[in-house]
C-alpha cells in the first residue's frame, strides 16, 4: 500500500514539474510571437502609413514606436504654424466639440470599413449628417 501512495506522490511531482515546464514554454513562445507581431505592425506602418488590422478575437493590439526610434520629421505646414505662435484658440463649445469628435470616430470607422472591403453607403451618411449638425452649429469644416 505504502508503494502506491509513494508511487502516486512521485507522479504527482513529475505531473506538476511538467505542468510549470510547460507553461513557461507557452508564456515563452507567446512574447516571441507578440514581440514578431510588434514587429511586423511597425514595419507595416513605417511602410505603408497605416495600421493593421486585428482579427476580430482579439479585443486589442496596440503598438507604439519605440521611444529611441527615429524622430519625425515635421511637416512644411505644420514648421510654419509652430513659427507664427498663434494664441490658443478660445474654448470651443462642448456640443462643437462632441461632435467634432463622433465624426473623426465615424471618419476613421469610414476608412476601416473602405479598407475591408465592407458596403460604406451607412457611413458616408452618417459623416454627412454629422457635417451637416455642425455646420448648422455655426462651425465650417
């Protein structure tokens, strides 16, 4: 009886020893892939000026240019307006502002939607009525 219970202890051991090699194979083998795919998304984006698209499963992938990569070049337009040291603007209108931000959100689903090849009609409605609620808000786009 003493040999079983023995024998059971040793499988166990080895059952758990395993089970912890495995796992930090997994958790290896899962940086190498995330670290590939930073990877690939910066070359993509340095490349073609856009980001990757995630499957649908994955609920966020995010990747940021490393801090030590190479510094942006600024634009001519964006040189000159830095230059002329305009005042800030004055506050703009909490309505303005909420739907300045649903339509760059409407835009940028926009552009996905294009991007995937989905039907866009939907969209390019709702940016026009958008324009349209903030033109009829006193603000030109």
């Amino acid at each position: 009886m003493s040999d079983v219970l023995s024998d059971y202890q040793k499988w166990k051991q080895q059952g758990e020893s395993l089970r912890s090699q495995a796992r930090q194979a997994m958790e290896s083998r899962f940086r190498e892939l995330l670290m590939e795919a930073v990877r690939i998304a910066g070359e993509y984006r340095n490349d073609f000026g856009a980001a990757l698209k995630v499957p649908s499963p994955v609920t966020a992938f995010r990747y940021k240019g490393s801090v030590k990569g190479k510094a942006a070049k600024p634009k001519p337009a964006a040189k000159a307006r830095t230059e002329r040291a305009e005042p800030p603007p004055p506050k703009s209108d909490p309505k303005i502002a909420r739907l300045q931000k649903r339509l760059a959100a409407t835009r940028k689903k926009l552009d996905d939607a294009k991007s995937a090849g989905v039907p866009t009609r939907v969209l390019e409605d709702r940016v026009y009525e958008i324009e349209d609620e903030l033109r009829l808000a006193g603000h030109s786009q």
